[in-house]
C-alpha cells in the first residue's frame, strides 16, 4: 500500500510540475500587454522549468528594453570572467524623460541644500537585486517574472507605482556564480524529476556556484569593495542612494522564508532605531503577500544587521532600508523535505512575491521613507557639528601603495578625502606628504566613516552572523590618529593613482629595493622571472645617504644574464609595474650596518607555487590566497585538487600552500610524501585547521592552550547561545613582532593587527627567537571574544615555524588574506613564499 502511495505522490509531482506556468506567479487581476515578450517566448522554457543561465537572463533583459518604454538598461562592467553586469532602470516613460533631474533632486535629500525639501512629490528609489550567491538561485529566476510584470501589467495601479519609484533592478549580483550553478543543476536534471536529496543534482562539485571567479563570497564585499562586481554596485548605489534595497537570498532546504528585520539585539548600534521600525513596517507587506498564498515564514530570527559589508546592511548605514529575504532552497528542481516536495517553482514564486510586497509597501510609505532619508542626512551632519575630532589621519610613511588602497576604498562610498598640507605627527605618530591622506568628519557620510574607522569591544549580543569587526584601519596596517582641527588638510583629491614607481640613478655596480610598499613582492617575482640573482638583507644598513631596512632586496649588476643597459630598462619598467623605488649605488661599501657583500645577504632563489583546493578545503580561503598570487602579485600559482594529488610530483614545486581545510583530506601515505618534499628543501605553508594535520601528522608538533568550557547555570533553551559564544567569529587582536626575522619583513612597526576566526591557540616556545609573533598580553583591538578565550589567547603565536631537514613548516592560525582587503597581513604570506629557506 505505501509503496502505491509514494507511485501515486510521484506521478501527481511530475504532473504538477509540467503544469506550471505564468497564472502560477502572477496576479491574475491584472492585464498584461501582449506586445511585451513573455520569458517563455524568449527563452524557449518556462521560468522554474530549468535554472536560467546568466546569458538567457542578459538577453530576456535586453528584450524587454527593446519592448517596454519603462526600461532602459546599460552594462556597467564586466566580471572576472567577463560577463555583463547589466543594470534596469524601471519607471514611467515619463520618468525617464526626467530622470537625471529626478536624481539630482533624490540626490539633494542627502545634501544640506535639501534639509527642508518637500519629499510628497518625489519618486522612492528602489534598488532591488538578486542571487548574489549563485547556488540561491530563485531569486534571479524570480527576477524574469518581475521585469515582465513592471514591463507588462496594466492598469491604474502599476501606473501609479511606476509614477513614484524609481526602481534600479540587478537581475544577478553574481553572474560567475548563477552561470556556474545552473550548468550544475541542468546538466544533472531528470526528465523524471527526482526529489530524493541524494540525487547528484543536490551534491554540487566543489566549490560550489555560491562564490564569484575567485571563490569570494560578494555578499562580505559591499563595504570593503575589492571585487569588481562589488564596485560596480557600489557605484550604482552612491551614484542613486536609493530608499530601499532588497537583497534575495536562499537557505536551507527544511527552512521556510525570511524576511527582516534580524534579532534585535544584533543590530549596529550605528543604525537608527527608526531604521528597525521602518523595517519592521515593510516587513507587514511581506506577511500579508505571503499568507495570501499560503507560504510559511518567519521574521527577527537567526539573521542579524551588524555587519556593514552585507548587502542588507549597508544601506542602514547611508539612510536607506536594507531588507533580507531567505528562501529555503531547493538546490536544484525539486526536492523532498520532511514538509513534502519543495519545487524550484515554488521557491521562485515566494522571492517574486516578496519583490512585489517590497513595492506595494514603498508605493505606500513613500513619503515616510523619504523623509526618514531626508532627516538621517540631517542627523548625521548635527553629529559631525558635536564630534569633537575634526578629522581622521591614517597612512604609512614606508608605504604609499597600500595607503592608496584605502582612500580607494573611501573614494568610492563618496566619502571625502583630503591631501595632508605637510609633514606632521599626531597622537604619538608620524604622518609624511604623499603618503597619508586625511578624513574630514564634517560631511555627510559621518556615520559611515565611524563604521569604517571604529574599534568596538563593547556589545549587546555575544553572538554575531557574521563579522564582529572589520576596522580599516587595522586591516591596512596603517597609522591612525584624530584631530581636533582641519588646519593639516591639504587639497580634496578627486581621483586616485597608485605612486609612480622609478629607477633613482643608472648604476654599474647594484641596485636596492626596500621591501616595505605593498607591491615589493610583484617587483621581486618579476626580478626572479627574468632571470636576475636577488639577495636579500637580514640586517640594516646604510647606503648613499639612506637608512636600508630589514628585507631590503639587492640586485647586483654583474654576473647577471642580462647586461648593464638591460638591467636598467628592465628595473624601470618593474619600477612601474610594481610602484616601487630601485636605488643604484656604486660601491659596496657602507658608512655602518653591512656591506654589500655580506654573508648576511641571503640568496633568493625563484619560486614556483602550488595551492591545495578540492574537497575538503575551504574554499573562500583558496580563493583569497588565489586572488593575491594572480591579481595582486601578477604571480603564477598551480591550483592541486585533493582528487590528483598523487598524481603531482610535488617536487617540481619550492612551495606547497595548504588553506582551512576540514576532516582528514591527506592519508597517511600522502603525509608522508609531504615530510619528504619538506626535508629536501620545500617550503609547506598551512593556515588554520590544517594545523590540526600538523599535529596529528607528526610533521610539526604543536602545543595548543585548551581549557575545558563549563556551561553553569545555564538552561537547556540558553545552550546554544552559551556555546555560541565561545566561537570568535571574526575580531582584531594585537601582536608584536620581531621585525628582524624574515616572516615579518617589510613591516616598520613592531606591533601587527591581525584578523582571527577561529579558536586554535598555541602557545609559545621557551625560546623567545622562536616567537617571531606574538599576541600581546592586552590583545584585543575590536569585535568579541569570550573572557575564557581571551585568557587563551593573551601571549599565544598565531605562527609557528620549524625547520625540517633542508625545508621548513609555517603555520598560521590566523588568516592572512582575509577577504581581500586585509592589506596589512598579505605581506606574511609573501614573506614566508620568498624568504621560507631563511626562517
């Protein structure tokens, strides 16, 4: 008998499912003009039918701004893998005839000149985007049928919205990941749909359609902008600075539908509390689109508005709305859960009704809504008249390249930056002309410019889902300091370019190169690439005049493949490349610290780098160390899959990079190979829990501070937040460094921020030389961590080295990459690629 009930339950799914069609998502009481292209029409299929691929989404788009006098799109950029990353401006024909006018007018509402401006007139601003996780797809197959109905539906109320919104419309935030996530689940569909979560169709390969090109997650990456997706986006976002921004989402396949606001008591303390409230009201027009179809959901659970680097949050910081939406997923076609099948189709009609709702509710708080923009610009410059910092000053007088990185940064949430007028210090540091810039707190981005610099300790909530802190600052190792006055500010700068790198004097005889700028390793790849012998020098010196420090790199002119004349045009052109400074001198000879031709020059040999990625490796890791090796450093790195490992002859390469990795990835026998390769010469870098492999492996052994967590007075509902929190989900700890060895090379302070996720503390060995750094016995700088792990953590090494017969181990338990925009850490990994035979 159940086994002709489970027949019969099929059969009525698969039946169901070739039923579907637009009467399923749209509203029936509305007329829709049959000039407009249908999606089906376009793309030969039904929506939910199969997973659009991001190249049938960009043609539906461009045929509906063929078709529609209420659309008009442009490309705005490209991806990594060059895919348009297209933009719809949706309104009334009308509209669009005034539409720089309306924003300029919009635009004004954030200006002084706008304080008192009458908003019952105005058009809202609605930026609404999609999948920025590529394997959630619903919501940019949900975004087929919303185009189709803003292009299509008829009637004096779609007038009347597209009257008073302006509607900036992403149909895919991640094009990489949506156009690698649909070939998963279409080339792995059934004609027979099958719902079992065991199918393949549910199990996609590593790594997965959630990231972009580089395995970043996009959805981090809306405050520190360092993909090129993100600062399209952005771009978008300061050039409308629009009302609302939606941001649709999937989850778990048992969930139901979310929408915010978060937990309460996990929001910015930043954000208004109007903010919340405004939210919540929207959050009305959800609830009631969804209980008229019947779907289940739920609101101010698991999701939080803490973090500014969210899709959902950043504009809770610029005097918008930013609303969530979580689908439960069905990761592929269909598929069964302990609440019956769960469709695609399905999945995709709830992100198209909260998309409508989200209208529906700013059609009617429109006014509101503008207002309350209109009034958080005005807050915000009362508070920057009673801030008594006047301005903020950050750079690094050995370092321009990474202090432009950050004005970068600045520059493009339109936050104003200024020169500085000349040479000066300010709380206890010092700041040079050409290579600090300073922060005028009088304007209107005030409080995004306190979240971008603040350090935060102090917190309602001990638990977080994401990010704790994420103080630029720290991240870019720059020097910081406030100001009570403007009199240091230069010129505003309106465009940025990284230093011009140069050759200062031809020489016959050698040439130098500081190891501090940020891009000093993309110049000695380059070196190395052509052939040159490189040393570098374990001790200071002096020569012609200049202070030369640890790391400083030396490239005689003789004996090398290339002559004298070569050597410079060569120099000039890495100088360029590189933005860094080669000086020549004509002897060898120096005034104090060592000669030139020291043994305390040590050769560096070229290097030749793997990556570990595959199962088993966490892959937004993989993707960051793959990100600075290729984009950043121009530098070549063999990715190794955990699947052909023995099949690689890992002696062909100096350096074998193991990211996070979970469970066991490497057998015995592999681990034994390793020991080899290490103890005839190679370099093995391990982050995180790969060091665990480490330890259990023998290759290092380690000695990891533990204590034991005892949960007292704690009832069974506060269990999980109580070992919740003892997780660091993301905060900034202080360490010192020994700067005269070689892992800290470049760096001229002896203390190092350092970002740290994770709950490995090892302790430090008896032999301070050993300890080349290390956490301070006060380490924390900003975010959370529990009184239990900060006793852990105070005076432990997030590195740990040994040398093995002719190679060496490094491990760190920190992340040195951490999402493209630690700036200030990258240089440890780069330190241990280069200089690894001298640790």
């Amino acid at each position: 008998m159940r086994k002709l009930i489970l027949l019969l339950f099929f059969t009525q799914f698969a039946f169901a499912q070739q039923l579907v069609d637009l009467r399923y998502y749209l509203p029936q009481n509305v007329q829709y003009d049959p000039k407009i292209p249908t999606p089906e029409s376009v793309l030969g299929y039904q929506v939910g039918q199969w997973h659009v691929t991001h190249d049938q989404l960009v043609n539906y788009m461009k045929a509906l701004d063929a078709a529609s006098d209420r659309i008009s799109t442009e490309n705005r950029g490209k991806t990594y893998e060059d895919r348009p990353l297209i933009l719809l401006t949706i309104t009334s024909p009308e509209n669009h005839q005034n539409i720089k006018q309306i924003r300029q007018q919009h635009i004004q509402l954030t200006e002084p000149s706008g304080s008192s401006l009458d908003v019952s007139a105005m058009p809202l601003v609605l930026y609404q985007g999609f999948s920025i996780h590529g394997n959630e797809p619903s919501g940019s197959n949900a975004s087929l049928l919303v185009a189709y109905y803003l292009a299509a539906a008829q009637g004096p109320e779609i007038e009347s919205l597209l009257d008073h919104t302006v509607i900036l419309f992403d149909p895919s935030f991640n094009p990489d990941g949506l156009q690698r996530f649909s070939y998963w689940a279409n080339t792995n569909k059934s004609k027979n749909i099958n719902p079992d979560p065991n199918d393949r169709e549910y199990r996609e390969v590593w790594p997965g359609g959630r990231t972009n090109h580089y395995w970043f997650d996009m959805n981090r990456d809306w405050l520190p902008t360092q993909l090129p997706e993100s600062q399209v986006r952005i771009a978008t976002y300061r050039n409308w600075m629009p009302n609302i921004l939606t941001d649709h989402h999937e989850m778990g396949t048992e969930s139901t539908f979310f929408f915010q606001p978060g937990i309460p008591s996990r929001t910015h303390p930043i954000t208004p509390k109007l903010n919340q409230e405004l939210t919540a009201e929207i959050g009305t027009f959800h609830a009631k689109a969804l209980d008229k179809i019947g779907s289940l959901y739920y609101t101010e659970e698991s999701y939080d508005d803490f973090y500014y680097g969210k899709g959902s949050t950043y504009p809770d910081v610029n005097g918008g709305i930013g609303i969530l939406f979580e689908q439960a997923s069905s990761r592929g076609h269909a598929q069964q859960t302990a609440s019956g099948v769960l469709t695609f189709a399905f999945t995709i009609r709830n992100q198209f009704t909260a998309a409508l709702s989200t209208l529906e509710a700013a059609q009617n708080m429109r006014v509101k809504i503008l207002s309350y923009q209109r009034d958080f610009f005005n807050e915000n410059r009362s508070l920057a008249a009673k801030d008594k910092t006047k301005a903020i000053v950050f750079g690094d007088s050995k370092d321009a390249s990474k202090t432009v990185e950050l004005a970068k940064v600045l520059l493009r949430h339109q936050i104003k930056v200024n020169e500085i007028n000349g040479d000066f210090s300010a709380e206890g540091k010092s700041f040079k002309k050409g290579y600090a810039f300073a922060v005028p707190t009088n304007q209107k981005n005030y409080r995004l410019i306190q979240a971008i610099f603040e350090d935060r300790t102090q917190f309602q909530d001990s638990l977080f889902y994401d990010i704790s802190a994420w103080s630029f600052k720290h991240a870019f190792d720059v020097d910081y300091a406030s100001l009570n006055s403007t009199s240091q500010l230069g010129a505003e700068v309106s465009s940025l370019k990284l230093p011009t790198g140069r050759v200062d004097a031809k020489s016959n005889y050698a040439y130098l190169m500081e190891w501090h700028e940020y891009y000093s390793p993309k110049a000695l790849n380059k070196l190395l690439e052509n052939g040159l012998a490189v040393k570098a020098g374990l001790k200071k010196f002096t020569a012609s005049g200049r202070q030369f420090d640890y790391g400083t790199l030396l490239i005689p002119v003789q004996n090398q493949p290339l002559n004298v004349d070569q050597i410079y045009s060569l120099l000039k052109d890495i100088a360029d490349q590189s933005h860094t400074v080669f000086y020549g001198v004509d002897t060898g000879l120096t005034p104090s610290g060592i000669d030139l031709g020291s043994r305390f020059f040590a050769n560096v040999g070229s290097k030749k780098v793997a990556l570990l990625v595959g199962d088993g490796v966490d892959s937004h890791d993989a993707g960051e160390i793959w990100h600075v090796f290729d984009q950043r450093y121009d530098m070549k790195i063999t990715k190794i899959d955990t699947r052909n490992f023995n099949r690689v002859n890992l002696w062909d390469y100096t350096t074998f990079i193991v990211p996070n990795m979970q469970g066991r990835v490497f057998s015995e026998d592999q681990s034994k190979t390793i020991e080899r390769w290490v103890k005839d010469g190679g370099t093995l870098i391990a982050y995180q829990d790969a060091i665990n492999w480490l330890n259990s492996s023998k290759l290092m052994e380690v000695e990891f501070a533990k204590e034991p967590i005892v949960a007292k007075k704690i009832s069974f509902e506060q269990k999980d937040d109580f070992f919740g929190a003892q997780r660091i989900f993301g905060a900034i700890f202080e360490t010192k460094l020994d700067r005269s060895h070689p892992i800290n090379f470049g760096y001229k302070d002896d203390k190092l921020a350092l970002f740290r996720n994770t709950s490995i503390f090892i302790k430090a060995d008896k032999e301070s030389y050993n300890n080349p750094v290390q956490y301070t016995a006060n380490p924390l700088l900003s975010g959370y961590i529990s009184k239990e792990n900060l006793a852990l953590l105070k005076n432990s090494v997030p590195v740990k080295i040994k040398k093995s017969g002719k190679g060496q181990i490094i491990a760190f338990t920190d992340n040195t990459n951490f999402r493209a925009f630690w700036f200030g850490t990258n240089k440890l990994l780069m330190n241990a690629v280069f200089f690894g035979p001298e640790l």
